[in-house]
C-alpha cells in the first residue's frame, strides 16, 4: 500500500488509544491491590487492546466510506478516503493486518497468562475473536450493529466488563465481583465517549441511514443520556471507593478529575453550539478517563509506600 504518513497517523486516531489503555491500567491496578500483579500480563494486554482500538478505528473508516456516512456534512475530523487520500483497498488491507496483529498480540497474552489452564485459555480466545469480529462488524458487512444503536452496548461491554475485568483475571486467574464497579465506570465513561461522537454525526448519520441512539431519540434526550451515563459511571466509581476502598485513603485523589466530566456533560446541553465544538470534548472525556484511572493508581500506591 502507498505509504502516506500523516494520513495513515490520522486514520488510526491517536486521540482515542488513551481511552483503551483506561482499561487495561484499571484492571491491572485493581489486581495489584488484590496481591496479583504480573508485567507480562500489563505489557501483553495494553498491546492487544491497543491493535483492537486501531482495528476498530479502520475499520470504521472503512464501513462508514462503504455505506456513505462520511460524507460532506459530517462535522468530525475529514476521514483520508473520504479525502481521496486512503483508497478502499488500501484500508481493507490495513483492517486484515491489524486484525493478524490483534490475534497474534492476544495468543501470547493468553500463553504468558493462562499456563496450563487449558479451559481458562480456551474461553480467552473464544473472547479475543468476538472482540475482533466485533471491532470490524461495527460499521462494516451486511447488517452492522452500529448502523442499529448498539454501539454503546458493544463499547460497555467491551471498554468496562471484558476490558477492565478480563484484565483482572489474567493477572489474579480468579474472579471477584465488586470489580465490577469499576468496570463498569470506565465501560460508561466510553459509552459517553461514543455517544458524544454519535451526537456530532446526528445530521450526517441521518441522511446516510446510520441508526445511532442519538438518531433515534433526538439530539435533547442524547444529551440527558449522556449525561446519565457520566452520573451512573461515576456512581458506580464511588460506591467502589465507599465500599471496597474505606482504608485506601489515596484512591480518593482520583476525584480530582471530577471538574472535567462536569464541564463535559455541561457543553452537551449547550444546543446552540455548532456540533463540531463536540469534537474537543471527545478528547476530554477520553483523557479524564484515563486521568481517572492514573490518579487512582496514583493514589493507591502512594499508600502502600
């Protein structure tokens, strides 16, 4: 493939690997604090998660120039095939290398994490496929879930429950159910990420037949959806600290953080605004996520010095 830097740095959408990276560092933080900690598990699962959420971010390229909803009126960052810079082909290979690089990355999480737990490893994979397929059934086949409002289900589930509690198991090999807060907090957070996305397109994905939530219900209820989302997840984080975190007094420096998801849900309700202006909150929210977890890591191993 013609090798055009700049556009293929721009196709990959740098801005959104912090968000993916939230998960990984959470799920392995919560299983240090539990006495269970290993690097090859951190190093491996930040890897595949990264090749996930570039496979993610191409192949959305991809399905959205197939089905035209990137088109002229879409207010986001200009896409390279719609520019004529990235040819359809071109990214189709990209997906197909990436989606090899995903695989190969999660083989070897699972052989560095799973020893001799042949059941263990096995439903691992199992997961590691539906995750790629479902990276690529985004926008791109016949019925694609994203077309359908089901994105937002898709990016829970996989950036909070599998993301951030798949992460914990491979570093403890067992399973406690209070992580499930705080998996739940980064899988909401980037549910608003996608949401907040969905909202800038609402006219573009509307004359393309793109069925996103925010279509479907209207710009105003988008936004007390969105504003739910951020309500719940940061619900779901404090009865986590409440709860589970009584005598780890550090994890409260990650309420620090708390001020840009107030702005955030603030500027969605601001209905006058041109929709592009959307477009730098996708950054903040991604990066509060992120700075979320950090100040919680942060926090917690200050300490335990």
């Amino acid at each position: 493939m013609a090798l055009n830097i700049k556009a293929w740095i721009i196709s990959l959408r740098l801005r959104t690997l912090p968000l993916a990276l939230s998960t990984v560092f959470m799920g392995s933080i919560l299983a240090a604090g539990a006495g269970c900690f290993e690097w090859g598990v951190l190093i491996w699962a930040s890897l595949t998660t990264l090749f996930l959420q570039i496979l993610s971010n191409l192949a959305n390229d991809y399905g959205d120039a197939l089905s035209g909803a990137d088109n002229e009126e879409r207010q986001g960052p200009r896409r390279m095939i719609q520019s004529g810079v990235i040819t359809l082909k071109q990214m189709k290979k990209a997906v197909i290398i990436t989606a090899t690089l995903a695989l190969i990355s999660g083989i070897v999480l699972i052989l560095v994490s799973l020893k001799g737990r042949q059941l263990a490893a096995f439903a691992f994979f199992v997961m590691g496929l539906f995750a790629i397929a479902a990276a690529i059934r985004y926008t791109v086949g016949r019925n694609p879930y994203g077309y359908r409002g089901f994105g937002d289900f898709y990016v829970f589930l996989f950036f909070g429950l599998m993301g951030v509690g798949g992460t914990f198991f491979l570093h403890a090999g067992t399973w406690e159910w209070p992580v499930l807060l705080p998996a739940s907090a980064v899988g909401l957070f980037s549910a608003g990420v996608l949401n907040l996305n969905n909202i800038r397109d609402i006219e573009s994905d509307k004359k393309s037949g793109k069925k996103t939530l925010p279509v479907m219900m209207g710009r105003k209820p988008a936004a007390f959806y969105h504003l739910a989302l951020l309500v719940m997840g940061w619900g779901a984080f404090l009865l986590w600290l409440i709860i589970f975190q009584d005598d780890n007094v550090g994890a409260w420096l990650s309420l620090i953080v708390l001020p840009v998801f107030v702005l955030n849900a603030i500027s969605v309700f601001r209905f006058r605004a041109p929709l592009s202006e959307l477009d730098s909150q996708l950054r903040n929210l991604s990066l509060g996520t992120l700075f979320l977890v950090i100040l919680y890591v942060t926090g917690s191993l200050f300490v335990v010095c």
